[in-house]
C-alpha cells in the first residue's frame, strides 16, 4: 500500500465517499449455532464475526464476583486479516482493544442481574481494513442482544480522523495508515460516551467537532444494527405465528373424528351386549 498524493479532491474522498459519510455497513444477526449470540458484520471492507456465551458459570472459579456477573471481550485478528501476515495469538493491541471494548459494552449490561456468572464476548477480525475495534464493539453489541443478555441499549462505535487537514468520518484503511489523527468513540444509544481514544492531534475546535461527527455516526450505525435484529426476530415470529393458523382451518375434522369415535362407541357397545 501506498501514499496516495491527497486524501480528498472536490470534496471526495478516495474510496468515492464525503468527508461525513460512513463506509456501507451490512449485519447478520445468529449466524452461530452454538453460541448463544452471534453476528457477522462487513463494515467497508472490514469482516467481523462476534460471538456471545453466558450468562455461564465463571472458571476459574476465583474470578466469581459475588454479585454480579463478569464480563469478559477477546479481540482477536485472523493472521489472515491484514496485509502483511499476523503473528497468531494475543498481542500488546489485541489485550488493549479487548480491554477498552469490554469497557465500552458492560455500561449497558445488568450484570447485577447475574451474580458469580461470566458473559464471554468473542470478536474475530477475518479482514481489516480500518476501524476494526469499533466494528468489533458494534458486531459484540448485536451478538449481545441476539443471546438475550438484557441490556439498557444497543452500544454503537464509530471513529473520526484528519486527512489533508479535513475531518472525516469512519476512516478507511489508506485513511487510518497515513492519516493526521484517529479518534474512535463509542456511545450508547442514550448518547452517553462509553469510549473514547485519540492517535495523532486535533485542535480543541477539530476536537468539539470530531465527536460531533462521531455521535452522527452511530446514531446511523444505531439505525442499522436495530434493523438487523429487527429482521432477525421478525423472521423467527413469522415462522412461530404459522402453525398457530393451521388448526382454525380444519375445525370440521376434529368434530367428525370426534362423532366418529362417538359411533364406533356405540357401535362396540352393541356388539358387546
Ligand atoms: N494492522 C496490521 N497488522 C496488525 C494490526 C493492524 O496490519 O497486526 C493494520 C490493519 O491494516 C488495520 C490497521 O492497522 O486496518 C489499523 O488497525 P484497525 O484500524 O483495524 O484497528 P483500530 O483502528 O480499531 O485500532
């Protein structure tokens, strides 16, 4: 990868986008059968699968919190996921990510409803291609909600960043590499901030409007993450409303197999007797 020569020409950024527009954002929702929440974003080019387990029984037993549940975010990055190949296994970033993500999403979960319990988020990178802790810390918001895990709200994440002096939001991979500043946040659906991280410098007015810029983008990621559970549940009340309908179309049968066996009744008696 190189260096373009701008960032921006007429107002254009180089993957065709406006400085405030965010990369398209599709999201599965329980696309795992085995865990109890799952969901599977592509953001831009960035592919995140999310898995959920809990509220489970916590080991080592030690961690147990007496009342309430603990929760527990592992960022991982496919060696796969970035250019230049990984090295596997937990690094300096992955324990930070993993950290700051944790403590964007428990702010909305009633843990105090779970005592010596753990809820275990697992968030794994396939491709990146910028912004990969805010895409983990949507697709770990979803798989969240589609475990059941009652929360307060949806957490929605989005970063801002300064190419050629200009703000713009939701940084593509070109964008975050070379780039003048890089500021993920994450809020909840309420508004309240539950993450918020700098690279690089901003004046204190680039500041006020960065986040400004931030918050806009996660009402929309709000927007979509809501629908993809919608769909979700949507589909799953469609197919459970279906045989409800059924039995009301043939009441006539019930009554005739009922008379039926009321005659074979009697008849049997007849024979008896
Ligand atoms: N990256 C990489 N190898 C790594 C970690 C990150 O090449 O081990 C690159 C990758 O291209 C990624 C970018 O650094 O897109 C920045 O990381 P990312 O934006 O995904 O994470 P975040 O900005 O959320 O920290």
């Amino acid at each position: 990868m190189t260096k373009p020569e701008s960032f921006i020409t007429n107002g254009i950024r180089i993957d065709g986008r406006k400085p405030e527009e965010i990369r398209p954002i599709t999201i599965e929702v329980g696309v795992l059968d085995r865990a109890d929440g799952s969901c599977y974003i592509e953001h831009g080019l960035n592919k995140v699968l999310a898995a959920v387990y809990g509220p489970r029984e916590v080991h080592p037993r030690h961690m147990q919190k007496p009342t309430t549940a603990i929760v527990r975010f592992r960022y991982n990055m496919a060696s796969f996921s970035v250019e230049e190949r990984k090295r596997p296994g937990p690094d300096r970033r992955s324990v930070e990510v993993s950290k700051v993500s944790r403590e964007a999403l428990e702010p909305v979960i009633f843990t105090e409803y779970f005592p010596k319990s753990s809820i275990d988020v697992f968030v794994e990178v396939l491709q990146a291609d910028a912004g990969t802790r805010t895409v983990g810390i949507n697709a770990a918001s979803v798989a969240l909600a589609d475990a059941g895990i009652p929360m307060r709200g949806l957490v929605s994440a989005c970063a801002v960043g300064k190419v050629d002096g200009e703000l713009v939001l939701d940084l593509m991979k070109e964008e975050d590499n070379y780039g003048e500043a890089d500021m993920p946040l994450a809020m909840t659906q309420t508004g309240e901030i539950t993450l918020l991280q700098m690279d690089g410098n901003l004046t204190p007015e680039e500041f006020e409007k960065a986040i400004e810029m931030a918050q806009e983008g996660c009402k929309r990621i709000y927007e979509i993450q809501r629908n993809a559970l919608i769909e979700r549940y949507k589909r799953d009340i469609e197919t459970e409303e279906e045989p409800l309908e059924t039995p009301e179309e043939e009441p006539v049968e019930v009554e005739t197999v009922v008379e039926n066996e009321a005659e074979e009744e009697t008849s049997e008696e007849v024979e008896s007797e």
